[in-house]
C-alpha cells in the first residue's frame, strides 16, 4: 500500500474539513470522506500490484457537469438534483481513473455553467483563493478554488465561453481551452454544444499538459525551437483593458519580447465586434435543452441564468440562420487573421477579478466583461491556456496564449518557452 498516497489524502481531507461548513458547501456538491478513503485504498492497491498509473494519486476535483458512477450530474441546479444517479463514468473520467487519478469530490459551479464569475444562489459562492471574498470565477468555480487552496492538484471543468480559463485566471493557477474535439464529452452535461468542451485546470503546466493528454487520449508534445512570432490583437482583446491590466500587459509583452521573440500587432477589430454572436447561439441551444423546463425554473432556478436562456425567445429564425452563418466567417477571418504566426498573446481578462459583493450587485456588466476576452477565443473555435503572469500580487492568471483549432499541442510547447 502506498503510504504516501493515503497520508496525502488525509490532509486534504483535513484541509476541506477545516473549512467553514458553508464555504466547504459552497466548494464541494459532494464531499464524502469515506468514500474518498476507499477508492484511495484501492488505487493504492492497484499501485502496490505493479499496474502503471502515470497520474498515480493526483486528487482531482469533477466539476459537476461529469457523470460519474454513482453519482447525481446536478449541473448546480436544484432543477437537476433529484436526477437518478449515473450508471457509469464519462469517457474523461474512466481515462483519468484508468491512470491512476483520485476523484476527490464533485465541485461547484454557476447553474449549467451559464455564467463567468461563479454565483450560484443554490448552494452558495465560494471565495477566490487569493482573496477573501473575491469572485471565483465561472462557471468551474469549486474546482479552481479547490486547486487554489492547494485541496487537489488539479480539476476538470469545462468550457463554453471561459469556464476554464476564468475561474484559473482569478484563482491564480493554470486553465486549458482545448480544440472542439480533441477530448470526448460523451457523458458530459451540455449547455451550447457548438461551444462546450471538457477541460484541465492545475496547479502547474506540467500536470495540466498531463491531465489533458490522459482526458484526450494521445499524446500533445509538439517541436518548437527558434524565435516566436505571436500576434497581438488590436481592436479585440486589447481595447478598453482597466489601466492596471493595459499596464501588466505591457510589462508582459516587454518581457517575452526580451525573450527574442517577435510580437506583431494584428488588427482583430471585426472580431471583436462579432463578440454579440456567442450571446445569441448560446441562448438558443441552451434553450433547445430546458425549452421543456422554463416554467419550473421560474421557482426553483437561478433568474440570471433562465434571463439569458429566454433570450433566444426574442429571436426569429433568420436571427438565428444569420449568426451561425456569421459565426463561421468569423472563424475562417481568424485564422486568416493567425497565418505565419505561432500563436495570440492576449489578457485573459479585461480588467482584473471583482468581489462576489461587486458581481452581486452588478451582475450583468461585471459577467460580460469577465467573459469578454475568453469567449472571444470560443467565438473563432480556437484553444488557449490561461498562464499565471509573473510577479503579481495577488498572483492571478492574467495572461492568455491562443491559437487556431488543433494547435492544442504547440501552445503548450510555446507556453514553456514564454515562462523561461
């Protein structure tokens, strides 16, 4: 039996035990110690028997989007509570079971993950890591927050326009956007299946390439040698930043430049203005699933949430024909727009976290502009990784690299370079 894996499960045990019970509520959908005691002894056991685990005694968190065996897929919804249990685990994670991984417990979200600052008025908001009371980000809030306080090593969440990349960046950590595709959702609750894909945060970058080459199923090592060449949008991602993040920024880009590479200036100004699009094919395919649910939502879901799903009820047809129709020139301009360069260099947020208070009291100003730079990179069908910029304090996540659909793999191998 392997000792060290079951001393490390106890203390984080004990660390989650030490929380005040409604921000271990607010965190965790389930937390059960015994139970987490029992698979660790097994994994032990299969370690003890010689199987090969490359991700032996990771603890990691499952968002509660993942059917697991077992388990209610609540979605953080009391709508979805009274679900019967999975029959099985989701192809994500029999992989990262089948590797050794322990699922700790099933964290936190916004309801159906349809928010980027993480309220969710069912079950509570948790506080950022880095600051007391700060938003957690959305809608992977639990899991970030359980990577953050140093709970699990990583977490699995998804993505839609940010749901990744957001929570890491307020939670100081590291987020990954894959390409639509290269990890399977099958078992995995939707909420905009043009948009959604299933995802690692963690702790450090070489877990987190780990943990997404376990969730893909193959391999995402890539050659990279020379100068990069990265492009640096202009009117998109850029335009309106908080002066405190146009000045971190700057500093960023003077130190990767310093770096040898190369940063070229690429005008994104009609990106950025297709940005209203995701709004429009969210809604409507959010609402495809819970058309069949709205008036119950009425009592018992989250009203910011079932606002933004009744939105496509304003829409005609032709709206919605014209979207999807701009939507695909907008991805094909974006890849024209990245051709000879090796990735975007972005903020992964306009300005840095609020408060849980200021998100409150604000909700639809501070959500679009938390959501606004990530679901850009959602809205041209491109991957990304939220990266934890130098130097800061508090320590968020505020840099984002980024690049076309199925370049997952030189990202990584570019993000290693940009940390030198």
């Amino acid at each position: 039996m392997s000792t060290a894996l079951l001393d490390k499960v106890e203390a984080a045990i004990a660390r989650t035990e030490a929380l005040p019970e409604t921000e271990r509520r607010a965190i965790f959908t389930e937390f059960s110690p015994t139970r987490i005691r029992a698979e660790a002894e097994a994994l032990s056991a299969r370690h003890a028997a010689g199987e090969e685990m490359p991700l032996f005694g990771t603890l990691v968190s499952v968002k509660d989007l993942y059917d697991e065996a077992g388990q209610v897929t609540g979605a953080g919804s009391r709508l979805l509570a009274d679900r019967a249990p999975a029959k099985a685990d989701c192809t994500a994670i029999t992989r990262l079971k089948a590797s050794g991984a322990l699922m700790f417990g099933r964290s936190s979200m916004s309801e159906f993950a349809y928010s980027g600052v993480g309220l969710n008025p069912h079950h509570g908001t948790p506080s950022g890591a880095l600051v007391p009371g700060g938003m957690p980000g959305g809608s992977s809030s639990g899991g970030a927050v359980c990577v953050g306080l140093g709970i699990t090593d990583a977490a699995i969440g998804t993505d839609t326009g940010g749901s990744l990349r957001i929570p890491a960046a307020a939670n100081g950590i590291w987020g990954f956007k894959p390409s639509q595709g290269l990890i399977d959702d099958t078992g995995v609750h939707p909420l905009a299946p043009t948009y959604d894909v299933p995802g690692p945060m963690a702790g450090d970058p070489a877990l987190l390439r780990r943990m997404a080459e376990i969730m893909a199923g193959r391999g995402l090592d890539a050659p990279d040698s020379g100068p990069l060449r990265l492009a640096v949008p202009e009117g998109a991602f850029t335009n309106d930043l908080s002066p405190d993040v146009a000045a971190l920024f700057e500093a960023e880009t003077a130190r990767i430049a310093e770096l040898g590479h190369t940063l070229e200036p690429v005008d994104m100004a009609d990106i950025g203005a297709a940005i209203t699009l995701n709004r429009t094919i969210v809604a409507v395919e959010a609402h495809r699933i819970y058309a069949a649910d709205l008036e119950r939502l009425e009592t018992v879901g989250d009203p910011r949430v079932l606002s933004r799903i009744r939105f496509a009820e304003t829409l005609t047809q032709d709206d919605i024909d014209a979207a999807y129709a701009a939507r695909a020139a907008i991805v094909a301009r974006f890849a024209e727009a990245m051709a000879g360069k090796d990735a975007l260099l972005a903020p992964t947020l306009m300005r840095l976290p609020p408060s849980i208070a200021e998100v409150e009291a604000d909700f639809d100003r501070l959500n679009v502009e938390m959501l606004r730079n990530t679901s850009l990179i959602n809205l041209v069908d491109g991957c990304a990784l939220a990266m934890p910029t130098p130097g800061l304090d508090p320590a968020w996540s505020m840099t984002m690299l980024a690049g076309v659909k199925g370049t997952d793999a030189r990202l990584f191998a570019i993000a290693d370079r940009l940390r030198a």
